[in-house]
C-alpha cells in the first residue's frame, strides 16, 4: 500500500481518543498487511505510542515487527516476580538482540508480602482468586507504565485464534483511554512459524518442552493429548484473560491498586 495512502486514512490529526470513527478505520485497516498497519499506527499516534510484551511463545514476532518500523518504541514488561527462569533468560536475549527499548514494571507489593496477606492465590482454585492475583501482579503495573509513559495507543500481539474473548476484537479497538492496535489479530500459527523462520528468530525455550502458551510458573503447563485449546493450560483451565486485555470491570476497580498496597 502507498505510503501517501497510509498517511492519509485518517483526515485530522489525532488530538483526543474521540478523533478516530473505529468502523470506517476497521474497514479500512482489513486489508492492510501487519506492518502497513503498525507504520499507519505511528504516523497516527506519534510518540504516543508503545508496545507491550510477556516474552512468551512468539514474543519475537511481535517486537521484530514493530521495531522494524519504530526502533526506539517504548517496550513495556510487567515481570510478575513468577515467570520460569527460562522467560528471563529469553528475555535477555531478545532484549539484547534487538535492542529494545525496555520499561519493566513490577507490582507495588513483593511476591513475598503478597503471599503473607493473601496466601498463594492461584492455589485456591477459584476465579475470584486469580483475578486478585492477576490485579495485582499484572493489571495495576501495566495501567500504571501506560500512565507513566503517556500512551495515547498501545501495540500488542493478540490472536484472535488464542482466547473466544480476541475472537471479538478488531485491528483498532478502545480500551479505556486508550488506542489498542493489534497487527497480527488475524495471523494463525503457521503465520507465526513462517515470520519467525523467514526472519531466523527463536521462540521460547519451553516451545521445545510442549508449552503451547506461558505465563506465570505456578500458572502454566505444557499441553497434553486431553487438551483441545492451548489456554486450557494456563490458569488451571478455570480462565482464558489475565485481564490485561478486558476493559475494567467494577470488580477491578476495588481490587487492590498501588494506593493501597
């Protein structure tokens, strides 16, 4: 697609989330390829823009894409203070192979604190408990690095294949305050394995161990015969979303924030 083109989808320059007609972009955006759509969202968004990462299964899709057009983007990383060992070491890697501009953020109460006032909340089996957990360790670091960053968009790498909930979404949605621009929504797998081949880049070390999908240690395994989805791993199968990709509920807003911790 002409750069001209791509420069000129939206009609006015971009001063408040109200400026942007979703449908028409939406429509517009559908036949753009992956990185037509992230150049569109950073001559859209300027330096409102950023990126989020886990460095989970193809982590490096994601991050080569987008820095292939915005070197220097701000690359956000909530650790959780429970990823295996591996997901650090992967992380150094790809940080340090493709220079990322990386902002780590951390929940404002340790591992350690959190588990002596609340117990091991993915141990309790319930929905109720990872939601709390998730709040804490995930939700309230990433609204807080969005905040603290200006995001006005925010790229991430959502499937629409992973979860019934992407199934839902669009290349540009609304999250809140917020922009959400997905460049490979419509990817499958095989799209994974081909861009990762072409470009000679790794997937995660526990790829090799069955991990179909990682998160936190506690919270993720590998797939087995039984499992007919992938998220059916993480989670002990009781959710599919950490919650970092819904829009707040009023369960959320009462949960613990860094105020309060």
């Amino acid at each position: 697609m002409a750069e001209k083109e791509l420069l000129h989808l939206t009609s006015q320059t971009l001063t408040q989330p109200q400026a942007l007609d979703l449908v028409k972009l939406n429509a517009k955006l559908e036949p753009f390829s992956a990185l037509e759509i992230i150049e569109w969202a950073a001559n859209t968004f300027g330096d409102g823009v950023v990126m989020s990462t886990s460095f989970g299964i193809q982590a490096a899709v994601m991050l080569h894409l987008v820095t292939r057009a915005i070197p220097n983007i701000p690359v956000i990383w909530v650790d959780t203070g429970y990823l295996p060992p591996a997901t650090y070491r992967f992380a150094e890697q790809l940080i340090a192979d493709l220079n990322l501009n990386i902002h780590v953020y951390q929940s404002a109460i340790s591992p350690a604190r959190m588990e002596a006032i609340h117990g091991r909340l993915w141990q309790q089996d319930d929905v109720e408990a990872f939601d709390r957990y998730d709040q804490m360790r995930k939700v309230e670091p990433m609204q807080r690095a969005l905040r603290e960053l200006g995001a006005t968009a925010w790229f991430a790498g959502l499937r629409a294949e992973q979860t019934n909930h992407r199934k839902t979404l669009a290349v540009l949605e609304r999250q809140e305050q917020l922009y959400k621009v997905l460049p490979i929504l419509n990817w499958t797998t095989a799209d994974v394995q081909r861009y990762l081949e072409e470009h000679d880049l790794p997937y995660h070390p526990l790829k090799e161990k069955g991990y179909a999908t990682v998160g936190d240690w506690h919270s993720s395994r590998p797939m087995t015969e039984q499992d007919e989805h992938e998220r059916q791993t993480r989670f002990q199968g009781i959710k599919q979303e950490c919650g970092l990709h819904l829009p707040a509920t009023i369960s959320e807003e009462k949960s613990l924030d860094s105020s309060s911790l």
